[in-house]
C-alpha cells in the first residue's frame, strides 16, 4: 500500500505548474495539480498573451498612418474595443482548455479548487484532505498597489483587460514593462494616455542609455510621460476621475492604472505554518533546485522572485521534474536571460547592462547606434532604432546585446543563443550581415565608443 496518495502535488496552475506535473507523470509519477481560478496562469489569462494581442491591435492605427508613404489610401478606420475583448476572450478561453486537455491526456489528476498545506505532506483543498510525497508550489503573483487615498477607484493590469469600455484618457502610474506596455496599448487605440512614474528615466533595471533612448520615444508617440512624479490621492469627480500629484497639480481622466509591482501568491496556504522560509514580501525562499526550507516542499515561478518570466518557471519545472523524478539532475541557469518589453517601440535585452559589467571591474568596449529604420524613409514617422553591445575588452566575449526598436524581441531571441554560448565580437564581426534589415547592424558596428571620463576627471584636464 502506498504510504501517500500522490508522489507529486502541484498547487498553481500556470504554465510551470501544469509542464512540472506532465513532465512528472511522464517519469511515472502520480500526479495531481490544483487551481483555484482558470487554467494558464498570469501569462495566458491575464499577462503576456492577451498583453500581446492588445498590443498588436493598437499597432494598427500607425500601421494606416504610415501607409499613405507608400502610395495607399485607406478610408477612415473603426474601432471597436468590445469587439477586440471578445475575440481576446475567445482565444484565451480557448488557450486555458488546453492547458486543462493537455493535463488529462498525461493522466494528471485535475482539481479546481483552492489547495492550502496543512503539514510538509498534507493538502487540504476541495473539502478534503489528500497527501502527498513531495508538493510543488508554483502560484505565481498578483499586481499590488500602494495604499492612498482613493486607490480603490484604480484598477491594475487584472482589470484592464476586461474593461467594458475604452477609457478616453487615461492615467497610467508606473514605469516598468507593464507600465509602458499598458501605455502604448491604450495610446495607440485612440486614448489620451499619462504615463506617471516617480523615477527617471522608465524601465529601472535596464541599461542607462536604453532607459534613455527608450523614454524619449515614448514621448514621440504622444504619450504624456511626467517622470520624478508621485500620485497623492485620486477622488470621483462626478463621471471622472481627479488624481493628485505631489505639488499639487491634478488631472481629469476615465481611469486610473496602477502597474508598480507585483508579489506572490503565497498568502494564507499554510507555508509558514510548515515551516517554509518567506521573506517579508511572501517570496518565497528557494535554493538553486527550487526546494525550499522543509525538504519535500518546492517552489517555481513568480512566487520565489527569480526572473518572473513565463520561460523561466517553465525551465524551473522541467529542471525539478528531471530531477526530482526523472534522474537528470540539473538546476536552472538563471544567467543570460533575454527579456523583451512590447511597448511602442519595443525593447529587448539579453546578457548584462554596461553599469552591472563596469560594477564587476571589467574593461569594456562599447558599440552603439541610432538610426531611422528603412521603412520610416517613406512612412514619414520618426521613430528611430537603438542597438548596443556591451563586450569584454580582454577577451572580447559578448556580454550584453540591447534594442529599442520594431522587432527587437524577434532579434534578440537569436541572439541569445550566441550570448549563452559566449559568442566573441569577432563572431559577430565575421558573421555576414542579411541586408537590408535593421538586425544586421548587429554584425557591423566597427568602431567603440569612447572610454568614459571619469567624474571630476574633466575639470582637472581642462
């Protein structure tokens, strides 16, 4: 007789905890997973993928714009955001049945209900209580907002794809990806966006001159971008709202969106109760094989704080399933990393910034350039490409490769696999260019930049 009902029992059904459970069940396991909501997580329900259909939607109208340079007409366009929600609703709805199909066809056993430990092998969930042998935790995060006056009249990226209505103005407080992606979203179909976020430049954490190039596009496109500006209190006014900025200034918009972080879904599952070491925020702590402080208990994804990315708990689930059940021991490489930010124009990175190499005490050589993209010598818009690369002046390994600019995600995807395999800029230089494309400048800068003076350095040569 078996000592536990399960081997294996995933709480969170997103997209580490359904491929931790298939890949678990295809070593043999007896799995069984829990979800409280829907199937899919924050990235197919109410993150990246319909994130990324908005995206495409807002798209369009500079699309129709940049026709006329190329000789085309177009009669005034409609739009209509029910429409584009429902269609939204549809492929998500269509998205999270598979998750659910997919769990079946590998004899997982499906519960959708909430799951909360009772001890390091005991999960109460749907009325009952079952064991297990080893628990996977992988329950993700939610959006949090700051407490001040009026905050409950804001809605966060939850929400915003569910609205009834497109807001005719709208506030947008943040400067991280979700922030301007959100922004760039609500601008391109047709509101007037405020983007207000308490730092300078957007995106804290990316390189200092893709932060630079990056906040100065964004006000290219319309979007009124107010940095070193903090939000005191929003109030109904009448049908709208009125927010309050520190100074006093205020503004009269539809809707207010909240995009200034996120924390894990750890709150009230019995973790601490077990023993499970959290940090203050509820992160859950986790070594380099994702098992947290009580030895049969793991944890994956947003809710351990790595890299909360979708990529990244699916190779943290695969990494635990090999080893736990597979006999393939392996941790998740958590170094050189790509990330991609699809706002207007879009962003992408992999490897380090130039600050976090300098930080370490390397020598570097720098490559950059800007440019108007070919398609815009016609289209009429302004809009210009940023790439950099950041290389280890010694042994001329690339560290760093960055973009702003259409297609940059597509680009870097590919040159991530160069990053992670220690690619030297003579490589890329020997790497003949695919022309004409804005990728290829990739593998033709020639000429680093100048080394940096140091601060104070100026005035004592001059």
């Amino acid at each position: 007789m078996a000592l536990y009902d399960y081997d294996l029992f995933v709480i969170g059904g997103g997209s580490g905890g359904v491929r931790a459970a298939r890949m678990s069940a295809g070593y043999g396991a007896k799995v069984a997973i829990a979800e409280e909501y829907r199937w899919g997580g924050t990235c197919v329900i109410r993150g990246c993928v319909p994130k990324k259909l908005l995206v495409y939607a807002s798209h369009v109208h500079d699309e129709i714009a940049d026709a006329a340079g190329f000789g085309w007409t177009i009669p005034e366009a409609q739009f209509s955001w029910p429409k584009l929600i429902e269609n939204k609703d549809k492929e998500i709805a269509r998205l999270s049945a598979i998750y659910v199909d997919l769990l079946k066809k590998s004899k997982v056993q499906v519960i959708e209900a909430r799951a909360r430990l009772v001890d390091r092998h005991t999960v109460e969930v749907d009325g009952r209580r079952v064991t297990a042998q080893t628990i996977l935790v992988a329950t993700g995060g939610r959006p949090e907002r700051p407490q001040l006056p009026g905050i409950e009249h804001s809605i966060t990226s939850n929400e915003a794809f569910h609205l009834a209505h497109l807001p005719k103005r709208v506030a947008v407080v943040g400067g991280g990806y979700i922030a301007l992606e959100f922004a760039g979203i609500f601008n391109g179909l047709g509101a007037k966006v405020h983007l207000l976020y308490r730092g300078a430049p957007v995106l804290r954490g990316f390189d200092d001159d893709v932060r630079a190039f990056v906040t100065e596009e964004v006000k290219k496109k319309g979007i009124d971008l107010r940095v070193n500006t903090e939000v005191e209190a929003i109030e109904k006014a009448g049908a709208h709202l009125k927010v309050t900025l520190k100074g006093g200034a205020t503004l009269e918009v539809d809707q207010v969106l909240y995009a200034t972080g996120r924390v894990p879904n750890t709150r009230d599952m019995g973790l601490e109760a077990v023993g499970t070491d959290l940090d203050r925020r509820g992160v859950i702590r986790v070594d380099g094989y994702s098992r947290t402080s009580v030895e049969n208990i793991y944890a994956i994804g947003d809710c351990t704080d790595r890299i909360a990315l979708t990529p990244v708990a699916i190779k943290e689930a695969m990494a635990f399933a090999d080893t736990v059940f597979g006999g393939k021991n392996w941790a998740m490489d958590h170094s050189n990393v790509a990330h991609a930010v699809f706002s207007q124009p879009p962003v992408a990175t992999v490897g380090m910034s130039e600050n976090a190499a300098r930080s370490e005490g390397r020598r570097l050589d720098i490559y950059k350039t800007s440019f108007k993209a070919l398609k815009h010598t016609l289209s009429g818009s302004s809009e210009r490409t940023f790439m950099k690369l950041v290389v280890d002046r010694d042994s001329q390994v690339v560290l760093g490769v960055h973009m702003v600019g259409a297609d940059a995600p597509e680009i870097i995807q590919s040159l991530a696999v160069a990053v992670k395999m220690g690619a030297t800029k003579g490589q890329f230089d020997q790497t003949v260019a695919l022309h004409p494309t804005a990728a290829e400048e990739f593998v033709t800068m020639r000429t680093p930049e100048p080394e940096p003076v140091e601060p104070g350095l100026e005035a004592m040569e001059a």
